[in-house]
C-alpha cells in the first residue's frame, strides 16, 4: 500500500490518487506529488479575473452584475470597490461597499483598476 501524504489543507489522513496529483476526499482540496514544500498562506497568491495580483488595499471594479442573497438589490457591473482586504475562504475579499455596507466578494468577479 502506498504512503500517502495527508492533506496540507485539513490533515485527514483519506487522500487518494486522481491521475497526477492526490485528492482529499474530506475538504476536496487537490495537489500535485510534485509539490515538496507547501505553501504557507501568507505566500498565497489571488488573482482578479485577468490574472492580475490582488494586494490589501487595492481598488477593483465589479466585472458582472452580483445578485445579494436575501434581496432585490444587487451590485452592478462597473461598481468600484476601493480598500479591499485580502481573506482565506471561499470568498476571498473583504470589502465596503457605497450602498450595500459590509460583504465579501470573490476574487473571480473583480478586476484591479
């Protein structure tokens, strides 16, 4: 039976092989053998939909209507969001917005201006 390394997102002990890269079925998180040395979340990289670095403080403009869950409103296309503040999780932006207050946004629905 092989070793396998646990996972380096929750440390379960289920990984699996999936092709080239290993698999944990607890969290889904996925990652290659060929990684040695993992990535602290301080080096973790987020990118805006272009591919641009995201920094805290940066400003990023909305690039698709987002509907708010629990309301009519949503927030438009084009809205400028200005001092963001970089997170882990799934959405992956701290941010204020005029008009709608505090809420997180992710990363893939933003573009640095």
């Amino acid at each position: 039976m092989l070793d396998l390394p646990n996972c380096p997102k929750c440390h379960s002990q289920y990984t699996y092989e999936d092709g080239n890269g290993l698999v944990c079925p607890k969290c889904n998180h996925e990652w290659t053998l060929d990684t040695k040395t993992e990535v602290s979340e301080d080096n973790k990289v987020i990118k805006d939909a272009n591919g641009n670095v995201l920094n805290d403080g940066d400003t990023v403009t909305v690039i698709k209507d987002l509907k708010l869950k629990g309301s009519t409103a949503a927030v438009k296309m084009g809205t400028k969001v200005r001092n963001i503040r970089l997170v882990d999780g799934d959405h992956n932006i701290d941010c204020k917005i005029d008009g709608f207050g505090a809420m997180c946004l992710k990363s893939e629905f933003v573009k640095k201006v």
